[in-house]
C-alpha cells in the first residue's frame, strides 16, 4: 500500500467515524457477498462491500463460482452477486429469480458487449473490416490447416451460447466456429496472435481488459434486435433467424430475497449502485495493465467519489 | 512321572479346511484319508485326543505340515474346530462365549510365538505390559509386574529400549516375559526357539527350564526339532499329516517308538540321555557284590561315568528305595555306543 | 491414485487355452475393426443396419431426470424424522467449519477485527519466521539436516516470492482435509477389514469417487454443505480419501498373522484388536496412504479455489485470466513448493515410523530439546513484529520476482518459433489425429461393445466379460457415445505418447542415480503443478482444440509411467542381474532380456495409472475446448445441472474402470507366467 493510498484509506475511516447522519445497521449478521475470478466483479464487489461498512453492516467476501453460486443465493448461504451479465448468465439468473428465492436488484450501469472482434492490423490485410460483408473475401487470412479453405473464428466457451454457428449459417458466412473451453484461453489466444501479429478473429466482450490493452476493433453485424433472433423472416436471410449481431446488455445484481426483510437500508444502497463502462474500463485498467491492487485501486475510488457513494447509502 | 490332575484335554478333535467340512463329519463315521482328498477337503487335524496334566511341559512334535501349528491353535481357540471337545479345567472352550472366552485368554492363558510378534511401536516395558493394559490394569500396578516378570527373563536394565533394537533371543526373552505378565495357568508356546541360531536357542531353552522350575506352569510346546523335544518334554506327542502317532515320554520313544516313522527320529538320539537305568537294569537282586546303590530313574548319561569306573555292578533301586536290579559295566557301554537292545 | 484391487495379483488368470485360435485372434480382430471402421458409412446406408452402427436412439434413456430427481429429493426434501438430510450435513459443515477457523486464525488471519483498511489486528497470526522454524525443525527431526535445509527452503521461496499470504490459506485448508481425509479413511478402511461384505460394498463406491471428476458432484455439495471454504474441503476430502481407505484395508490384512494371533490371546476386545494392536503395527504402511491423501489435497488446490477454498489456486486462476503467465507460474510453483515440502516430510515420518527411535528411555522433554527454543521463536518473532514488521510479515520490498522472465521466454517463443511449432502441429493433427478421431468415431457400436467383451472374457473370465458389456452398454444408453468415442481417442493417443516419452524416461531414471533424481524432480513438478499454469501458455503456442489438450494431458500423466518402469527395473531380482553378468550380457542385452521383459507387469500398472491421470485431466482438458465428456462435465457445471454431470462422470468413470479392469487382468497373467509372486508398485 503506498503512501498515498494509506493517506487516502485513513481519511475515509475518519470520515465514517465523524458522519453520524448514516442510519442504524438493521443487523450485525455479516453481508455474504461473492467474489469471482475477473478482475472488473472484484472491483464492482469491494466498492460495494466498502460502502456497506462505511454504512456500518458487516460483510463477509466469499469466493464462488460465477453460475454455481446461484445455489448458495437461493438458500440464503450468499447474499449478494454484483455482477451478472445480461449475455451469460440471463439464463441461470431467470431460473432463480423464477424460484422467488433470489431477486434481480437492478442495473449496475455497465453495459456489456460482446461481439467478434479483430486487432487493427488485421485491416491492412482485408480492408472492407469492420462490415461483417468483407468478412467472406478474407476468410483464407483467417484460415489454419484445420479448417482451411475456410476461415477460423474462435468462439467463447460452449456454455456462453451466442448462437455463432447459426450465425455463420445463416449470414452464409465461410467460416468455421471452435470453440475455447474458458475466456483465459480465449484471450491467450489473442495475446499470442497479438505478439506476432497474426490475423485472428474471436469473440470478445467488455468490460474486460483485453479490448483495452489491445488495439482492435469489433465486426459490425446488423443491428440485433429481438425479432432477428425469433423470426427467421427478418433480416437478410429470410429463412433464418441469427442474421444479425449479438444482443448488448446490462450487467445485473442479485441478492437472496430475503436481503432486502434482513438489511433494507442495505438493499436500498446496493440497487442504488451504478457504475458506467469507462469508469470501470479505467479502474480495471489500473488493476490490470499498470498492477495495482484491487483494495488500493478501491480505496482511491471512494476517496475521490465521496458524493457518489455517500447518496447511495443515504438516498 | 507322577499322575497329576488333567488340566487340559482334547477329545476327537477335527480341523478339515475345505468348501463343507462339517458334512464330511455329519455321519458321525470317521473319514479316512482318501475321502477327505477325493472331496476336495484337506484334514488339518484329525481326531486327536490328548490329555495335558498339571505343571508337565507336553511337547507337540511334528515337522512341517504335520498339522502341530493347527492343533496348538484349536486347543487355543484361535482357530475354530471342525469337530471335537476341547476341555480346559473342566470346560469346554468351544462353548465358551466371545466374553467367557476374553476373560479365559485374559487371565488363564499364555503364549508365546515363533516370530515373537511384539508390538513394533512399544518399549520392552510396554510390551510386557500389554496385557495387563487390556485387562485395564492401573499403568503404575502393571509397570510394576512388568518389571518383575522382565527381572526373571533377564532383560533389566533394557526396559525403555524398542523391540528392533534387541537381538532375536532378547525379543524372544520380552516373549515370554509378556506371556507370563498375566500369570497364567496354561502356557502355549509355539515353537518359541524355532527362529533363533543354534546356539542362542539352546542357552534359551536352558532358561526356559529354569523358568519352568519357578514357576511350574501347565505348558503346551511345540517344536519341529525332536532334539528340542527330548530336552524338555515331560511327554512328547508326534504327530505326522494331522494324525496323532505317538504319545509317550521322550524314553518310551527311544527304546519302543511305535513305528518306522518314529523310530526314524530316534535313530540318532543319544539314548544316554534320555534311558534310564531302570530300562536297562537286570531285574532281580544283584548276584554277589554290588558298588553302590542308584537310583531307577537316573539318567544313562549321569552315571555312565561312575558304572564303568567299576568292575563290580551297581544296585538299581526304587523310589522307596528297594533294590529291584543291578546294572553292570557292559550294558551302559552298549547304550553308550547304541548297540543291541532298544 | 491406485484403482487396482489387490485381490487383482492373486486372482489366477482365468480363461480357456487355446495356442491356436489365440494367436490369431487379436489380429484378425485389428483388422475387421478397420476395415468396419473404413466401411461403417457404407454399411449406415444400407437399410435395417444403421442401429448396429450407431446407437438407436430407442435405447437412450433419460437417466439425467433420474439423477436430477434423487438429487433434488436428498437435497431439499430427504429427511430422518428430526431433522432433514441438508441440516445434517450443514451441521458436518460446521463442525469441520470450527477446526478450519481455528488453523486459519493460527496461519493466517490472527485476531482481527474489520476488513480491508479498516483491519485491526489484535493478535497476529504465527509469523513466517515461526512457521518456516517449525517445518525446518519437523524436516530435521523427520530426516536430518538434508530435508530440514530443503523444506526451510521450500517455505523460504514461498517468503521471498511473495505467495506467503496464499500459500498459508491454502495450508490452513490442506491442514484440516488431510487429518478429516486420513482419519474418515482410517474408520472406512477398518470397517471394511472387519466386514467383507461392507469392503466388496465399498469398493465400486471407492472407484468412482476416484473417477468421476469433481466438477460432476460440485453443485450438490455446495448445496448440501454451503458456500464457501467447507464445501471445498468435503469435495478435497472426498477426492483425496479412497487410497487411505484402500491402503488401511490393505495394510491391516498385512499385518502378521502372529500379531492378530496375540491380540486374541491376550484377550483383547475388537476395539483394543483393532486401535490398540493392528492399526500401530501397520502403521508404517498406513502412513504411505497418508503421503497420498496429502499429494491429492494438493491436486486439488485449483479446484477447490473455484469454490472458495481462496489460497494460492485463487492466484493461480486470477493470474492466468489475466495472461500473467509469469504470475501463474510463480503461484503454481509456490503450490509445487508446498506439495513436495509435505510429501518429504510425511514420507521422511513414514520411515521414520518403521526405524526404532533414537535414545530410548528419557523423558520426552530431554528427548526434544529443541521444543521450547521453537516456542521461543515463535512467540519472539510474533512480538518483534509488534515493533518491526517485516518479523511478522514478509516485507514486500524484499521480495523478488521472474515474472517477466517467463513472460518474455513465452513471448520469445511465440514469435520465433511458433511457424515451426505450428508446422509439427499440422502434421501431427492432420496425419494422425483428426484420421483417428474420425475413424473411432464411425466405428459401428456394436462392434465396440463386442470387443470390449471379447478382451474381458480373454483376460478375466466371464466376469469381466461381463462388468466390461453392462459399462459400454450404460455408456451407449446414457446418450454418450460420441463423447466417450472422443475421450477414447484424446486419452488413448495421450496414453499412447506419455508412454512412449515416459518408459524410456523411466529407463533412465534407472540407469543411474543421478539421472533419476534429476528426472524425479521433473516429474514431481509436473504433477504437482497445476496442469492450469501451463495449459494457457500451451493455448498461446499451439491454439485452442485437441492439440493443446493433448499436450497438457500428456505432461500430467507422463508421472506413472516414468514411476513404475524405473521401479520395475529397479526391483528385478539381483540374482538375474548377476545371472546375465555371468552368462556375458552386454548392456543393451540385459535391458532388453531380461530386465525389461520382468518388468513387464510393473511397466503396466504404470500405464494403467497414466490412463487414470489421464481420465482426470479430462475436466481440466474441457477449458481448452475439446468436446468429449470432461466437456460434458462442464457444461453441466456451468449449467449448475446435477443430472447431466453425474451421468457425463459416471461415463468417465465407465471409461475408466473398463481400462483399469483390463489391464490389471493383463498385468495378472502376465506376472503369473513370469512366475512373480506378491503386488508390485509403489
């Protein structure tokens, strides 16, 4: 901890200790909070945790997996999951809320994107980029022995879904989908290419550190819309449904229902949470390209974002 | 040899391993041999009766495979019998209870083992008070006989010291210093010398016997060296595939084994050591002049020198000291040198 | 972790004789399969056969409904009268939660109160100078100056690498699994000792908690035990415990039969039988199943990090998401650091515990001198950090680092060699592996399950035969096939390579001293590191699909096969050897002759081990994209479906235990007409 940040940590103590006007803590029981395994859910998880003791609750920071903790959320083992996207896990999240065990506590604010994406050098080699038109005339730029004549798109892991293989299908697309087991395969794979330049094609999503870190750009599809997906009639291909780009979403909280009959001040203060995808893209940044430590990167936000934070707890 | 009380006695007892042993028994005949073979069955032990007195050293004889180990561990209840009685003072162990049984081994039994199987992870002290332990005896009261029964093998001063770091006859010492920790009546021991170099085993069966004047336990022996046997025994049982072929004291052995079989071994015995004067004497008064009396039941061996130091025969006498014969010069030269008679 | 039965060795080698037919019949039974193998799409068109070739779909059954119905009634509605099945085993979480806080609060948090910055400490944790003295004293008193000076070093480099803080978390929790591993494997071994019957019921039990990978049984333990670091415990001490209990069973049938002679004769009860007697003088044995229930827990760092165990498989993970392949390293090796330090130190007890201890009859306290100095240093070094730091903690300045290191080396390279690589990448996919996964693919189902059979009853009777038919078929009617036809191809051409990289290794291994050491070394790194620190730089060199996960399944399993041939040729009787000195052997003459064929059985329980390791990696394999039923497996995790992972892991375990089965008959009768008596391995 440098200087700076023990500086910045020991005002905010102080701060807590001489604000009197925060309301009386429902229950001393600890707030269960999850933790995962990337960065930008650590960093959305100590704020919130941090401003929850500022108000005076007790939390306790679990490590769980990201769809397995939905079994602990729904027996009240966990309390709260600040992260979860719209993209992956939409599906588990409305299996649990439909048990009436686990609530859906709003935005976080973030908007998560996920689409097929390639570094900018790759343009110098099929120019048409980014319209997802050119992405046919380049596809042996693409290709590996594998699937040669055809181009390779490295898909996400399997359980993402994303529908990438009806796309290909159904935007005739020459290209063949492999699928990477887990997204640090997915990005070692960039990082690879990256270092030597090599052309290469692959789902990736933000907020994350790779679209900052590396130079690139994503394939424009047309639009998505909620027809697209469900009536084949739409779009380009009219005997298919897929002929479009992927669906932007938010990033959720969840909470065990029982949160906000526990901690209702607690839970008033976590839906009023929100966070927009540049702050966060800055803050993971400084966590993952230039190495600082979540807890300090988390301290110097609440130093300078008292305001912010403040009124989620008071309003 | 005086008639003493039966202490322990096995009645037509039966071990046959197989898949149905007990069926081959059912009819209450006997099966020979070939039967129990063609079945499928092996016979272990069959039909041995034996009577053991109180305070006799009986030694079980046989070489390997002869059914001697398997016997020792029926009369011992360690392993089950197919068949058969077996009555230790009166009551037959194959009706004790599990409970019945505990308290019997516990209190009444001892035994000692050819590999001396002591604990590896207990001190020469702990050992021997292993068993006072089970009984849930008071560690200070059985430290205390602990130390006492380890005075009478020997081994003071080697108290705290773990089994591997005593030589084979040392461990065999703790053996039977744990086996006696508990006093007991009846005493097996399983050829307790078997695994000990020549000499060492002698010096050892030297101090067995010097513990057996001590303490003058019921003791079951079992030994596969015939030697061994006719220095210990009081009776000697052969036994050869599982049969019982001999019962008799080292003597009867020597001068009327009762086949080739036995007589196989006593072939190369020293008979001075184990023939008494009694066997050998003339019966009838002395014809003329005699050079002393001796006892009937002195060993050849004892008092060959004094016999042929004299030209005159020496008077045999009885316990109550009559003269029931005369033994001259010539027939302790012909034991001596195995010759004639016999 | 040993599948093999003992009762394996002494089995006689059933079946009929037949020198003949024998000869003939395996290759007459390779070249049917590939000539169905090149026909099956033929023979598909034709009517009325498509059923033999791939499997109908009327045999299918929905046994995922099944499982997910068994596991929702155990978890939500099972009860016994006063209390249900959950409130049970969230009341074994508790109790197994007490012991774990409290070792966390010795090695890790000390007393504190608040979190992050807003900490106050009122009692520290034992500082990393107490607890690198405590192991370094345990080495020295385990096994001499040797192993003190290397396990101080291993908790040295844990110090200066700054994984201190992680490697404690991750040791407060190895040091609750193994004593709840060891002693619940103890109680299973013993009961099974003492009923046969409970040991016959036991052993399938045992067998698939070694096979079905973990990410299979997850969910429902995390519903049954809760979140967060009990739940990881219970999934390591389920994983770690079978060879404790194979082991106990094993080593108190071992003990002599005089000794159980004794304890009756002394008239003991069962329980002074079996506590008193049986389980001390085995316990030199026991304590190599203690060796394995520690090396386990540590296979299980990564995983048990998903769940919340935190420690240094958090780190690992964490790192290698962010392709901080440098910190990844750092952190896998803190974990290799920390397995091999422990599997010394158990290893150094274990002998220890067969050697007579040194000065008997004093008293414990002039025994162990150098007790109190240890509890000095503790308590200084803990009050010296009271006033000065970095004796409490490791300070950060002092510590040093390589990751760029091998950030650079993989980045080297990945730029100048990766054309290459790739070029030997092609060759190998196109000529060898896509033709053989097509081929195992096409082959007629029927034909499979026939020969499968056919090896069974060939080298195990009837039995075999038939255990071998009932799990092909469970396979085929749990939807599977084509899974498992990958899993086959992947782990059969792994198995395939790790034993031609790994015999000759292990040859020499055998061959010298040095070289076996240095080759050991290799060889307990890469087992014990996790398979996760070298799969991402593996991905970066040669892409995402089965090459990579080839790779990474090859290096983990290579162990076993490395292991067993170095000890089966070790341990080939000293007379041969000499008998072929005599007779004018050259070297090469007495590796081929005769030291290698005798090593034969031994040779194959190592193969039989690396196809074990290799069935395991397959969740592991899963992230890197490949489809087979590891893959199956994380989905369902992913998917938090119960009934799918059981099912996918039972395959696995299928898969695993034909294998097993198999060769364990094989190596049988082979050792029978090698005239070898008794069970080799280690």
């Amino acid at each position: 901890m440098t200087f700076r940040n023990l500086m910045a940590s020991a005002a905010v103590v102080a701060l807590g200790a001489g604000a009197p006007a925060l309301a009386q803590v429902e229950s001393s029981d600890p707030i269960r909070m999850t933790l995962h395994d990337w960065t930008g859910q650590l960093i959305t998880t100590n704020i919130m945790a941090r401003v929850l003791e500022e108000a005076g609750y007790n939390v306790e920071l679990v490590q769980a997996d990201y769809l397995a903790q939905f079994a602990g959320l729904k027996t009240g083992d966990l309390h709260v999951a600040m992260e979860m996207w719209e993209t992956t896990g939409r599906e588990a999240m409305d299996e649990a809320v439909a048990t009436g065990t686990v609530v859906n506590m709003g935005s976080t604010g973030m908007e998560a994107i996920e689409e097929w994406w390639y570094p900018s050098y790759v343009k110098e080699l099929c120019p048409g980029l980014p319209d997802w038109t050119a992405l046919n005339d380049c596809a042996e730029v693409f290709a590996t022995a594998e699937t040669a004549p055809r181009g390779r798109y490295l898909g996400g892991p399997v359980t993402w879904g994303g529908f990438d293989p009806e796309r290909v299908e159904a935007l005739g697309l020459n290209y063949e989908v492999i699928h990477a087991g887990t997204d640090a395969a997915l990005f070692a794979e960039l990082e690879s290419a990256y270092q030597r330049q090599a052309p290469i094609l692959l789902w990736v999503y933000a907020p994350h550190w790779a679209p900052m870190q590396f130079d690139g750009e994503w394939v424009e599809f047309p639009e998505y819309t909620a027809e697209c997906y469900e009536d084949p009639s739409w779009g380009i291909n009219p005997d298919m449904a897929f002929d479009c780009g992927k669906p932007r979403g938010p990033i959720w909280k969840v909470a065990w229902a029982g949160v906000a009959d526990k901690w209702p001040g607690a839970a008033s203060a976590i839906e009023a949470f929100s966070i927009d995808n540049d702050t966060m893209g800055g803050l993971i940044a400084l966590v993952d390209l230039e190495g600082g430590a979540v807890e300090d990167v988390v301290e110097d936000w609440l130093w300078e974002n008292e305001d912010t934070w403040r009124a989620w707890v008071e309003g | 040899m005086t008639e003493g009380t039966v202490t322990l006695a096995c009645r037509n007892v039966w071990k046959i391993y197989g898949p149905d042993p007990s069926a081959l028994l059912a009819g209450g005949s006997v099966p020979d041999a070939a039967a129990i073979a063609a079945s499928g069955h092996v016979c272990a032990v069959g039909g041995v009766d034996i009577e053991v007195r109180a305070g006799e050293i009986f030694v079980i004889m046989g070489l390997s495979g002869s059914g001697k180990s398997t016997l020792i561990r029926c009369l011992s209840r360690l392993v089950e019998p197919t068949a058969g009685e077996i009555l230790f003072d009166g009551q037959d162990l194959l009706r004790a209870s599990p409970r019945e049984l505990i308290e019997i081994r516990r209190h009444r039994m001892g035994m000692v083992f050819q590999h001396f199987a002591l604990l590896p992870h207990l001190t020469v002290l702990q050992n021997v008070a292993f068993p006072l332990q089970v009984q849930g005896m008071a560690r200070p009261a059985r430290e205390d006989r602990a130390r006492e029964v380890i005075a009478l093998v020997g081994l003071e001063g080697r108290e705290g010291h773990y089994p591997r770091e005593l030589s084979g006859g040392q461990q065999q010492r703790v053996g039977i210093a744990r086996s006696l920790a508990a006093e007991p009546d009846l005493w097996f021991l399983d050829e307790p010398f078997s695994a000990l170099d020549p000499l060492i085993r002698r010096e050892m069966q030297d101090e067995f016997l010097r513990v057996q004047r001590l303490l003058q336990k019921t003791i079951v022996f079992i030994t596969h060296d015939f030697d061994e046997a006719i220095r210990l025994a009081d009776r000697i049982a052969i036994m050869k595939d599982g049969v019982l072929v001999q019962v008799a004291t080292p003597e009867e052995l020597v001068l009327r084994p009762a086949d080739e079989y036995v007589a196989a071994f006593t072939a190369h015995v020293a008979r001075a050591k184990v023939v008494t004067l009694g066997a050998i004497m003339t019966e009838g008064a002395p014809p003329g002049d005699t050079a002393g009396r001796l006892p009937a039941s002195a060993r050849i061996e004892d008092m060959a020198a004094r016999i042929e130091a004299s030209a005159l025969p020496h008077a045999v006498i009885d316990d109550a000291d009559r003269v029931i014969g005369h033994v001259g010069r010539q027939a302790v030269i012909d034991v001596l040198v195995n010759r004639g008679r016999g | 972790m040993t599948l093999a039965a003992p009762d394996h060795a002494t089995a006689s080698p059933a079946g009929p004789q037949r020198p003949g037919a024998q000869r003939w019949l395996w290759p007459v039974a390779l070249l049917l399969t590939l000539a169905l193998g090149w026909a099956a799409p033929l023979l598909e068109a034709l009517p009325g056969l498509g059923w033999l070739i791939r499997v109908p779909s009327a045999l299918v059954i929905d046994m995922q409904a099944a499982v997910r119905g068994f596991m929702d009634w155990l978890v939500n509605r099972a009860h016994f009268g006063l209390f249900t099945f959950r409130e049970l085993t969230r009341g074994i979480a508790w109790l197994v939660d007490q012991p774990y806080q409290a070792a966390r609060f010795v090695l890790v948090e000390g007393w504190v109160e608040g979190r992050g910055a807003r900490a106050v400490t009122h009692f520290p944790p034992l500082s990393w100078i107490a607890i690198t003295a405590i192991v370094t004293t345990m080495g020295w008193h385990a096994g001499g100056w040797r192993l003190a000076a290397f396990v101080g070093g291993c908790f040295l480099y844990l110090a200066v690498f700054g994984q201190w803080a992680s490697a404690m978390v991750t040791l407060a929790s190895i040091v609750i699994a193994v004593p709840f591993g060891v002693g619940l494997g103890l109680l299973l071994g013993v009961a099974a000792y003492l009923s046969p019957r409970f040991d016959r019921a036991l052993r399938p039990v045992l067998d698939l908690m070694q096979t079905v990978p973990i990410f299979a049984y997850l969910v429902p333990i995390l519903f049954l035990f809760g979140f967060g670091p009990v739940a990881a415990l219970v999934a390591t001490v389920i994983y770690a415990m079978p060879p404790m209990v194979r082991v106990t069973t094993l080593a108190l049938h071992s003990v002599p039969e005089e000794i159980r002679e004794f304890a009756a004769m002394v008239g003991c009860t069962r329980n002074q039988r079996i506590w008193r007697v049986l389980v001390p003088a085995a316990k030199p044995d026991l304590m190599v199943g203690v060796n394995q229930v520690i090396m386990l827990s540590l296979n299980m760092v990564i995983i048990a990090s998903m769940i919340g165990a935190g420690g240094l498989g958090f780190d690992v993970l964490n790192a290698l998401r962010r392709l901080n392949i440098g910190a990844g390293i750092e952190a896998g090796l803190a974990i290799v650091a920390l397995a091999v330090a422990l599997d010394r130190l158990s290893q150094a007890y274990a002998r220890r515990s067969a050697r007579p201890p040194t000065a008997s009859g004093m008293s414990w306290l002039a025994r162990n001198r150098w007790a109190p100095a240890l509890v000095a240093v503790a308590v200084l070094s803990g009050l010296l950090g009271l006033i000065w730091p970095p004796a409490q903690s490791f300070p950060a300045e002092w510590q040093i680092t390589t990751r760029d290191f091998w950030a650079s080396l993989v980045r080297t390279i990945n730029v100048n060699y990766f054309d290459q690589l790739e070029a030997f990448k092609n060759a190998l996919l196109l000529n060898v592996m896509i033709p053989l996964r097509r081929f195992l693919l096409a082959l007629p189902w029927v034909w499979v399950l026939a020969l499968v059979t056919l090896a069974g009853w060939r080298l195990g009777g009837a039995r075999l035969a038939g255990l071998c038919a009932a799990l092909v078929m469970f396979i085929a009617m749990a939807g599977l096939w084509e899974p498992a036809m990958i899993t086959l191809y992947l782990c059969g051409l792994s198995v395939v390579i790790a034993a031609l990289i790994g015999i000759p290794l292990g040859v020499l291994a055998a061959s010298g001293h040095r070289a076996g050491r240095v080759i050991g070394g290799f060889i307990d790194t890469l087992q014990t590191l996790p398979s996760f620190v070298y799969l991402i730089p593996v991905v970066m060199l040669f892409r995402v699909g089965d090459f990579a996960a080839m790779i990474a399944v090859v290096l983990y399993a290579l162990a076993p096969a490395v292991r067993y041939t170095a000890h089966g040729l070790r341990s080939v009787p000293s007379e041969l050897i000499e008998a072929g000195t005599v007779s004018g052997c050259t070297r090469w003459q007495m590796l081929w002759r005769i030291r290698l064929p005798m090593a034969v059985p031994e040779i194959l329980l190592g193969i039989n081990q690396t196809i074990m390791l290799a069935l395991s990696m397959l969740v592991i394999t899963a992230l890197v994209g490949t489809r087979d039923l590891g893959q199956e497996v994380y989905i369902a995790l992913t998917r938090a479906d119960v009934g799918q992972g059981i099912i996918a892991g039972l395959g696995v375990a299928a898969i695993a235990i034909i294998a097993d089965r198999l060769i364990a008959a094989g190596a049988a009768r082979t050792r029978a007409r090698l005239g070898l008596t008794g069970r080799g391995g280690s």
